[in-house]
C-alpha cells in the first residue's frame, strides 16, 4: 500500500509535526503521540493524498495512507514510513487493522465524504481484547 524505499516517487516531500490525527492506536484506541502527517500530493484536484503515522507509548508506530478516502486499514510500523511490523494481541497476529470505513458497505463508501472524519478512521474491536 505504500513504498518505504529511498527511490521515492514522490519527492519532494513536505512533512510537518501537527497536534491532531484522526488515527488512533488500533489496539487500546489511544490518541498517538509524535503524530507526523506527510503529503505526497494531491491525488485530484482538491483531493488529499497523506500518510499519517503516530506513536502509542504502549503499542508502538502506526501508519496509515489516506486517497481521498478515509483509510480501510492502519498499519504497525517500525518507526514512521519505516517497515511494517507483526504485532501480536490476545494471542493472535496482525499486519493489519480494520477501520470502520473496511466495513462500510459500497455504496456508502462512494458518498462524498470528508477524508479526515475521524469516525470512520475507528480500528474495529480485537477478538479477546
Ligand atoms: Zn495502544
């Protein structure tokens, strides 16, 4: 879903520190720390296209992208853009997270819809957690 390597296509890039992400940890629904937001551009006129990546002090990095869209999945990370990572809850494995946005039919999902309503970016409960 997104590339981690140096040969970036999509430089140059902007990243700034901001206080707010609609990401939350997947796991305890903890707001993240050390949030960094990095455009990559836009992907149509007056559409965004970000990464979103922040810390939870007891889960670790996580990692999203945005298109136009809310994010269907958060991803554990490393550190920000850095390599995915196995996280293990309540005895199960994960690469992945499911956001509520996953789950929306799709006909709700072409609604327009503003990309950062943080409802939508909910992981949705862990099984046993
Ligand atoms: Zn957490």
């Amino acid at each position: 879903m997104f590339s981690m390597n140096n040969s970036n296509p999509f430089a140059p890039q902007r990243e700034r520190l901001r206080t707010r992400t609609p990401m939350r940890c997947p796991i305890c629904h903890s707001a993240l720390g050390k949030v960094i937001i990095r455009d990559i551009g836009s992907a149509a006129p007056g559409a965004i296209w970000q990464i979103h990546a922040g810390e939870c002090p007891d889960h670790g990095w996580f990692q999203t992208e945005v298109v136009r869209r809310p994010p269907r999945e958060i991803f554990p990370v490393t550190k920000p853009f850095g390599a995915a990572r196995r996280v293990v809850v309540a005895g199960r494995e994960y690469y992945a997270f499911s956001t509520v946005w996953n789950e929306l039919p799709g006909e709700e999902r072409r609604q327009p819809t503003d990309p950062l309503e943080e409802r939508y970016w909910q992981a949705l409960p862990l099984p046993g957690v």
